[in-house]
C-alpha cells in the first residue's frame, strides 16, 4: 500500500481523526449547554469562594491594623480604652467614606449596579470599579467594627467574578445572569457555610423561581464555593450549638408565638433603618462626616456594650451557649438595634444579613425565657427559641421561609429544630408580609427602578435581544476539510452556510458527516453545498419566545440560526437561553 | 451503441443496491470534455428512468455543481453529481468513456464515470452513495475489471460483486 506523503491530505486525515474522536466524546458524555453551564457555574463557585476568603482575611487584617488587636471584634472592644472604642468605628466610617469619594473619580460613568439588580432588572454586568471601590469601603465599615454584615461585598466580589467570567466567554443576558447568580449563591455560601441556603437565597429572593435550569447551576456552584472554603479552613459548620429537641408538643404553641412577634417586630426593624437612612441623609452633612457620624454612635454605644460591634456573630454564639443573661440581652438588642440603625443609616457598606440573625437570635431568647419562667413546660431550653427565632427573622425580613429554614438548618446542623422553625419561619413569614409588603431586598431594587427608568423594561420579550451574533459559517463551496476544521474549532453541532452576501443558505450538520470521518477520498469530493441542508429550520429577529419555543419543539439541536426577511443571517439563538429567558419572563408578567 | 437496459431500480432503496444495478450503464460514451460526458451520460439517464422529472433542471444542477469545484475521486474516475429538485429518488448513470476524457487540468485522463442524483432532502443518502462509490472504487481490482468487462452484462456483473463484497 503506497503511504500518503502529501502533506496537505496528512494535515486532513489528522483532522478527520481528531473529529472522530470529538464526536466519539461528544456522544458517550453528551455534554449539552446546560452541562457547560455547570461546568462554569463550578468554576465561578470556586472563584467567589475565593474571592470570600480573600475579603474575610483582608477585613480581619484592617480590623487588626486599626485597633492593634488580632482577637475578634467585640473582644478587641473589650480590650481598648474607652476613648479608642470610641473613635474606631468613627476612624473606619471616615476612611470608608474617603474610598468611597476616591473611588468615585475611578468609577465616573460606571453604575453603582450591585449583583441583585444585575441579576433581575439589568445585563447581567456587574460594574468591577465601581464594585471594588465599594468592597474595599466595606473593609473599613467592618474592620472597624460597624454594626454591619460581611456578606453583602462578599456575595458582590462572588458576583463580579461570575459576571467577568461571563462576559469574556461571551454569554448572552439570560446566560449572564444566571452566571452572576451563580457568582451570589458562591458568595452566600462560601460566607455562612450554607451551600444549599446559598442556592435558594438566590433562587427564592432574586429570582423567585426554584425551577431546575435555574436551580442546578446555583447548586452546583454554592457546592464548590462551601467545598473549597472547607478545605482551605477548618469550618466545617459556622454557629457550633448544643443538641437541641423539642422536649414535647406543647412548645409548638409558644415557637408559633414566637412567629408571630418576629413577624411584627421585623417590619420595624425594616422600618427603623429606613427611617434612620432618611434622618442621616437630612443632616446634609457630606458623606464622609456621614459615616463617621455613624461609626460614632457605634462607638458612643460600644463603649458600655461592646456587643454592638461587628456583625453580632460572637453574640448569637455566646446566645445559643447560653452564655448570656436575658437581662442584658435585653439592653444589647436596644443598643445594637441603634448601633445597626446608625451603621446601615449612615451609609456604610455592608449587609445586615447577619445583625438580622442576632435580632431574632436576641428575641427569640428573651422570649422563650419568659415563657420558661412562666410555664417551663412550654419553653424548656430559651436556647432552642433563640435559634427557631434566628429563622423566623431571617424569613421574616428577607421574604424567604424556604431559604431561611435551609440556612438555620445548615448554620446548626441540627435536625431536631427542624419541625419548630418550619412553623414559626412561616408564621413569621406571613405577619411580616402582612404588615409590610417590602422585604430587606426588593427596597434597594425598587430604589434602583426608580432611579433607572426603563430598567425593568430589559425584560426580554424578542429573539433579536436573546441571540449570539457572528455565529460561525462556511461559503457553499468549502472543502470537507474546512468544514472538519471548523467543527473541531467551534463547539457546535451544526455549520450555518451562508452567500458573499451573508444570506442564509443552510446548514451542514456534524450528525450528517459523522459517518464518513474516516474516508479522505470522500473528503476530497465533498463540499459543503453537497450536504447542505436547505431545509434547516430558522427563526426571525422579530419573533416572540413562545414563537421561537414552538420551533424548537419540532427540531432536535440546541441553537437556531437567526434570520431576517431579507434572509439575512444575523445570529444564532440557543434553546438553553430561550428557556431561561422564559423562565425569567414567568417572573415578570407581561414581559414575554 | 448498447442496448438499452431496461429501468431496474426504480424501486430500490439503499445505495448499494443501486450500485449494483444503476439506472443505466453506458460503455465506450463518445465525449471530448467532461463537460460533453456529463451531457452525454445525462442524457442517456433521462430517456432511461422517469424519475428524473425536469432534465433541463438536472442538468444545469449537475454542470454548475462541477463548476465550483472538482468532481474526481481519482485520476481516472469521476463523479459528477447534484442535489436536485428534478429528481425523485437517487438515480444513478455508470458509463465508461472510449477514450480517455479530461475533466480538469488535474484530471486529465477519467475513464469511468458514475453520475449521481439525489433529491434535495436525501442529504445522508447522497452521503451515502458516494461513500460507497468510494470505497468501491479503491480497490484497483474493481477498477481494472470495469476497464476490462467487455459486455455490459459483464460489467453490471463486476458491480454487483464488489458491492457484495
């Protein structure tokens, strides 16, 4: 058999190889768009652990240059004269402000867009400058000890990794999004430890949806953020607690009362940062003379209660231990309910996430120490109705049962608290709703529609605002070899054929050549006119997502080209995106 | 000239099938370009089956398809084809030219021609037509008993072998 030298049929039978053996692997692991999705949302779930990690280390590193003292923030308070508890959190509001009025000379023209309204009423682009300057302000917020949460710029930096890494693959808005809120639920559940919370903070409070071409790449993201951070920390479950039961059926009644209080006093809590947002903003004082108007207050307050400090986690770890005294529980939710007024009124950067679990952690003690005194029967350990109190509060403000009872779940580990906190989460839940029908999230959002107008009208209603434009295509006459070294370049399954003109001409699709990838004579004969498919379904720019959903139901591939009158090929619309985008459209009625 | 053959393959369904019984067989086709063998060879097609609905069509089909690019597989073997609308199955016309026939300035000398139709939508039966022609035709036995069959019947025989084979 004489060998074949030429090396141009060489280079062409290696090509053919490396296509049978694409094809080969496609086949047997059959990734579709969906599995890269999950590929992706892995990846963005290890960055935003990362990127967690990384602002954790950094907060603690300006808290300790700040107050010279590496213990945590209440101890430090502890530890330092009165006058320096005093100024700390005023020196911190200060230097926030300063990077905040800095940062603004960086971020000119960029949106103060942050992962929430990135995700439901924007592109998907989560501006890095202006997200960063942000970050970096919260460090000194929180490293000075406001009462204010770390997870706020964590789930942020999450969300700007995710968002960066779409963009530079070039995911289209629905795909953007999702990979952005993939980016948040890394940065929930990087930051408590709670991956299956972090995929329903997401799921049930930006997206409102808990469907499964949503929810699985939150999950598998969440996955790899709590993953990583477990094996670059020792955490293995963030609030240690002692087991708790439910000592007998008549403490339902009381952790139902427990519901209903926690849903009456969070809509004040609300209420209250709103109202002091407002008074902060009508001393028309500039904004760093703001925050540190702020962090005074925090200090003022610190100085007899250094509970008020930080994010309140060490407190609801001494709660839950049972290491504090009801009494002076009492006056530390007055003062750190000030505390986290001032801080969030003030301006300062940061979530109230956490204070809101001291809150119901606080209340739900009290409580269920008054009810112990009453009718211990009815309330055996107050240290069980701190922890059902912690959830029916995160449910309460956050508008989230599922999520909350999820989180309380995972933060505790503990099982037995289960059939309490379903109860009074929803209880809460409802009084909340009742009472005020805004929650601690669709505030900021509603305040950024405003501010934006035409925003919410991003909905995607039309196929031309959902497509990828310069989809890869072949001139009628190219050789096999062009075709096969197109297919091995480009992920798809189809080849768009198109004229000088870049008029539509049809498809040539891999399923058809697949056969015949191991015969060069073939190759040397066939060009792409001779297997182009005429026939090949498309789809018009102006084309409704119902109308582009029908035509996907009788064709068998993942993308449409995208066609206009002239015949023109102006992009390709994935089937993947289409059904996000219409997932997204059941959440905004009258939008598809 | 040669008899004419009577139309078997209307009803066949598979490639191989209709290599070993094409439409018509055509031995020593007169041609002096591969042009002139293309119309030559479809011509004989179009009074031999009814399949080929608009011959006008086909033809123009078959000579713009060989104009983009080239039809051999071979030196000495072409295969002008065409997805066309004028036919209603895979048709296909064997012929064996007197003299050697330049099909383009690389294919200067083709001796045996298998011209192809194939309705538009029949994208994997086009593909596998020609694959098979292909592989058939690699054989340097097959190619040598197509030169050397001295009768048409003899001819269809040497197809039909190396089909089953």
């Amino acid at each position: 058999m004489k060998a074949v030298t030429d090396p141009a049929k060489l280079l062409l039978a290696r090509m053919l190889r490396l296509l049978r053996w694409r094809v080969w692997i496609q086949e047997r692991l059959q990734p579709t768009e969906w599995q890269v999705t999950l590929l992706w949302a892995g990846f963005v779930g290890w960055l935003g652990a990362l990127s967690s990690l990384m602002f954790s280390a950094l907060a603690e590193g300006v808290h300790h240059v700040l107050s010279g003292s590496s213990a945590g923030v209440v101890e430090s308070m502890r530890q330092l004269p009165w006058w320096a508890v005093l100024a700390l959190p005023a020196v911190g509001g200060g230097l926030a402000g300063l990077v905040l009025l800095l940062g603004k000379h960086l971020t000119r023209g960029q949106s103060s867009t942050d992962y929430m309204e990135a995700i439901l009423i924007g592109s998907g682009n989560v501006p890095v400058r202006a997200s960063l300057v942000k970050s970096a302000a919260a460090l000194f917020s929180i490293g000075s000890g406001g009462s204010i949460g770390r997870e706020g710029p964590m789930v942020q930096l999450a969300a700007v990794m995710a968002s960066l890494i779409g963009r530079w693959r070039q995911f289209t808005p629905p795909q953007l999004r999702l990979l952005v809120a993939c980016g948040a639920s890394a940065g929930i559940a990087s930051a408590y430890n709670a991956p299956i919370a972090g995929s329903f903070f997401v799921a049930e409070i930006i997206l409102g949806t808990i469907a499964m071409e949503t929810l699985g790449p939150l999950a598998v993201s969440a996955v790899v953020a709590a993953l990583t951070v477990r094996v670059m920390t020792s955490e293995q479950h963030l609030y240690k607690v002692p087991e708790f039961t439910l000592h007998s059926p008549l403490e339902m009644p009381a952790y139902i009362l427990l519901g209903l209080i926690v849903g009456t006093l969070a809509p004040w809590f609300l209420r209250s940062l709103r109202r002091a947002e407002n008074l902060f903003i009508a001393t028309r004082l500039p904004l760093i003379a703001r925050l540190m108007l702020g962090g005074l207050i925090v200090g003022a307050l610190a100085i007899k209660i250094p509970e008020v400090a930080g994010n309140g986690y060490s407190v609801v770890v001494n709660i839950l231990n049972g290491h504090v005294l009801w009494s002076t529980l009492l006056v530390i939710v007055v003062c750190k309910w000030l505390a986290t007024a001032s801080s969030f009124g003030s301006g300062a950067p940061g979530g109230v996430f956490t204070p809101s679990l001291f809150m119901g952690a606080s209340v739900g003690f009290v409580f269920g120490t008054a009810v112990n005194a009453i009718w211990p029967g009815a309330a055996a350990d107050p240290r069980a109705f701190a922890l059902v109190g912690m959830g029916a509060f995160l449910s309460a403000v956050s508008h989230a049962p599922v999520m909350a009872v999820i989180m309380l779940f995972e933060m505790t580990l503990s099982y037995d608290i289960i059939l309490p906190l379903m109860i009074a989460s929803v209880v809460a839940y409802y009084t909340a709703k009742g009472i005020e029908g805004r929650s601690l999230y669709s505030d900021a959002l509603r305040k950024k529609a405003a501010e934006t107008p035409g925003a919410t009208d991003f909905a995607i209603g039309r196929v031309a605002e959902l497509m990828k434009p310069k989809p890869p295509t072949l001139p009628r006459q190219a050789h096999f070899a062009e075709i096969a070294r197109l297919f091995l370049a480009m992920r798809v399954n189809n080849l768009y054929v198109t004229d000088a003109e870049d008029r539509f001409l049809g498809a040539v699709s891999l399923h058809d050549i697949k056969p015949y990838l191991g015969e060069p004579e073939l190759a040397e004969l066939v060009i792409a006119s001779d297997i182009l498919r005429e026939d090949f379904p498309v789809v018009g720019p102006d084309a409704t997502l119902s109308d582009a959903l029908g035509r996907f139901l009788n064709f068998e591939g993942e993308r449409l080209p995208v066609v206009d009158s002239g015949g023109k090929l102006l992009g390709s619309l994935s089937k993947g995106d289409l059904l996000l985008a219409l997932v997204e459209a059941r959440k905004k009625p009258g939008a598809a | 000239m040669p008899p004419a053959v009577p139309n078997v393959s209307s009803d066949l369904n598979t490639p191989a099938e209709l290599i070993a019984t094409p439409d018509i067989v055509a031995l020593d086709l007169e041609a002096t370009s591969g042009e002139d063998a293309i119309r030559a060879l479809h011509q004989r097609l179009r009074a031999a089956t009814p399949d080929v609905k608009d011959a006008g069509r086909f033809l123009e089909d078959l000579l713009a398809r060989a104009a983009i690019s080239s039809v051999c597989i071979a030196e000495d073997i072409a295969l002008p084809h065409a997805r066309t609308m004028a036919v209603e199955r895979i048709v296909l016309a064997v012929a064996r030219t007197a003299v050697p026939v330049a099909f383009d300035a690389e294919h200067p000398g083709v001796r045996l021609i298998f011209l192809i139709g194939t309705p538009k939508d029949a994208v994997a039966e086009y593909l596998r037509m020609v694959a098979a022609l292909s592989r058939l035709l690699k054989s340097p036995g097959t190619r040598a008993a197509l030169l050397a069959a001295p009768t048409e019947a003899q001819f269809r025989a040497v197809l039909a072998r190396a089909v089953k084979r």
